[in-house]
C-alpha cells in the first residue's frame, strides 16, 4: 500500500508472531492459554473468548499504536480494507476518541488504491479481493487455541482439564474446529461427552419453558429454563462479543446463578 500507511508504526515484528508460526508444545503454558481459561471461568465456548479477544486485541492495536507493518498494511489494501464487522469495531474505537481522523486517513489511502485498480481494470478480467486481515489474525488464533486445548484437556489438573467437564460446551462452529483438529481418544471422548451434556441440558430447559408457557402450568415457578432460548443461539452460533467498545476497558461480567 502506499502512502501514509505506510509510516505507521509497527509492534507486529516486536509483539506477536503470526498465530500459525508458533510451535505448539505437549503441555502449552497458562500464558498461552489465557484466553481459554477465561472463556471457562465465564461459563462460555472457550473458543468463542478467544475470537473475542484476538478480534479485540488487533483492532485495538491498530488503532491505538499505529498498529502494522508493511506487509500487514499491504495485506488490508488486498483485501480493500477490514470486513464490515472489523471496520465498525475501528470506527466505534474512533466514536469514543470523538476523533475520525484515524479511519479517515485509512480510507483515504485505500480509496485511492481501489481508484487505481479500477482505472487499470480491464472489462475482460476478474476482480478479486484478499481476506480481511482482522478476519485472518483471528482464524489463526483460534487453530492455534484448538491445539491448546486438545494439549490442556490431556492433563490430570489445571484449570482447562478441571473446568472443562461442567463447561456449557462449546459453540457447533468451534466444536468443528476443535474436533477436526485431532486429539487423543480419551480427549475426544470428553470433549464429545460435554458437548452431548450441553446440547441435552439444552433441550430439557427448552422442553421445561414450552411446557410453562401453556396456560395450566403458567403458574408454576421460573426457573432456569427461562433463558434456554438464549443458551441454545449461543451454543449454535456462538457466544456474543461484549457490547464494550475496545477504546474503553472491558469489564469483568459476573456469572449468574
């Protein structure tokens, strides 16, 4: 890409490797797993906290620190910029800064950029784009986040292999992920065991809320079941992100119940 984005600075050579190029132990240390264990102590798909966090963690520093090199910076002009979910979160960070300049400065160069490729366009080729680099980082994360978990589910303690059997599972897409990505029979096992125990547990509150919503049991006490529409879109589609902009800290939810 050329131009100013070219001058931001950048932490990608200092901060992080990319997700796919770290080498993956047997026993992944608790820094590595971070994100996971905090997906299970707040009672939600481990997977789906660490795409938060990888979602948030990116957009944050490239806003705040200028974050990117040239080839990550090359990477967004493939892509003609973030996809619509990572570009709100870019512009809400500059919404609570009450400042556009950044995103403005963004577009400004990759508008020209796509102003160029338009004009060298013939009517005769194909017009591609690259994936979205936020879209990317975070895919890679959670591959790599697949194998620690595999790894920490084959230990006898720690706070995965110990939190991990009353967890609510995890979401169908991570599950696919997770389950795709190999394991020891016995963590298979498990991991199949919790998510036909999520699912189950699921179904009977469903089964329990539509029985009290007919008129001769509406009298009969709430109960958990009351939020079991809410568990099944999230065991389905995955757990929403925090509502929280990434300009500002995120708080720490309590868990209900």
């Amino acid at each position: 890409m050329r131009g100013g984005l070219l001058v931001l600075r950048s932490l990608f050579n200092r901060q992080d490797r990319r997700a796919d190029e770290v080498d993956v132990g047997p026993t992944p240390s608790s820094t590595l797993t971070r994100w996971l264990r905090q997906g299970i102590e707040r009672h939600m798909c481990p997977l789906c906290r660490v795409a938060h966090k990888a979602d948030r963690e990116y957009i944050w520093q490239f806003s705040e620190e200028g974050f990117g090199d040239e080839e990550t910076m090359e990477s967004l002009a493939r892509a003609h910029g973030f996809c619509q979910e990572h570009a709100e979160m870019l512009r809400r960070i500059d919404v609570a800064t009450q400042s556009m300049l950044g995103i403005s400065t963004i577009y400004v160069e990759l508008f020209a950029d796509l102003a160029a490729e338009l004009a060298a366009l013939d009517v005769a080729q194909a017009y591609e784009s690259g994936a979205c680099p936020a879209c990317a980082n975070r895919e890679a994360a959670l591959r790599k986040n697949a194998r620690y978990l595999l790894s920490a589910l084959t230990a006898t303690a720690g706070s995965i292999a110990e939190g991990f059997p009353s967890s609510p599972g995890l979401c169908f897409a991570h599950f696919e992920l997770v389950w795709a990505s190999g394991g020891t029979p016995q963590v298979r096992r498990l991991i199949l065991d919790v998510q036909r125990r999520a699912v189950a547990e699921v179904l009977s509150d469903l089964h329990e809320f539509v029985r009290k919503e007919g008129a001769e049991f509406k009298h009969e006490p709430k109960a958990k079941e009351q939020d079991a529409w809410q568990r099944a879109i999230w065991l389905d589609t995955g757990w929403p992100a925090p509502t929280a902009s990434a300009s500002v800290p995120e708080a720490r939810p309590t868990r209900a119940g």
